[in-house]
C-alpha cells in the first residue's frame, strides 16, 4: 500500500532531498497533481506544500521543514514528472549500488526552472529494503 506521508525530507547545507519507496513517492506525485489549489501534504520530518503560479518551477524551503514547490501547471509537471521517473528507474534497475535519483536545480539559461530555486534531490529508496532512519542520507 502506498503513502504519500512516508516520504521524507532532509535539509543538508543549502540542498534539499525528498526520498521515499518509489510506491510512496508515486503516491506524493499523484496526490500533488490532483490538486489545483494550494496544497501541503506531511512527510517525515516536514511537509511537501504545493502552489499553482505562474512562471517557472521555484523550489523553496518554508520555514525549516517545508519544501516549497510552485510555478505555472507546465512547470510543476516538472516536478511531478520526476517523482515517477525516480520511482520507475528504482523499480527497474539491476545496479543496486547507487539510490535511483533526480537533481532539481536551476542551470543558467534554463527557463523552466526559477533562479530562485534551491537545490532538490528526489531519492528511491530500493523496494525491497528498509528506509534509513530519520536524519540518514541515502
């Protein structure tokens, strides 16, 4: 069974990670995408909120254990879109040695992310392995 509240957050020196069983992580994407009006869904050690704008992606941490997503429906597919593809390559993959991951971060010239934005990781936790403890990086 899926949930979207046992993702979870860590904040690490300026970069974001969101980390979760691909099933979970799934789950926070088809959640988010149901929603068009502002929307928070708790995780682990925070909260995944969710704005509808217009412009770019803009990641962002509200207060110490939101992390902040928002931009123009396109945009914000963006986001969505990762948390599926993490999953399915975690879901996939026969190299175990590396966690399935996704960086969400603005390059120069790129106009579908905000400059705005702080650094996101989105991690798979391998399905069939127990998720680290709170605080732990993967």
């Amino acid at each position: 069974m899926s949930d979207p509240r046992r993702c979870r957050l860590s904040v690490s020196q300026g970069e974001l990670q969101l980390a979760g069983l691909p099933t979970d992580l799934r789950a926070l994407g088809r959640r988010l995408r149901q929603n068009a009006q502002p929307v928070e869904v708790p995780i682990i050690c925070g909260s995944v909120a969710q704005e509808t704008t217009g412009g770019p992606l803009l990641v962002s941490l509200r207060g110490a254990t939101t992390l902040h997503v928002s931009g123009g429906h396109d945009y914000l597919d963006l986001f969505w879109d990762a948390l599926d593809g993490v999953a399915e390559m975690a879901e996939t993959a026969d190299d175990r040695r590396v966690n399935r991951h996704q960086h969400i971060e603005y390059f120069p010239g790129d106009e579908y992310r905000s400059a705005d934005s702080i650094p996101l990781v989105i991690v798979a936790d391998w399905p069939d392995e127990p998720a680290p403890q709170s605080g732990e990086r993967t």
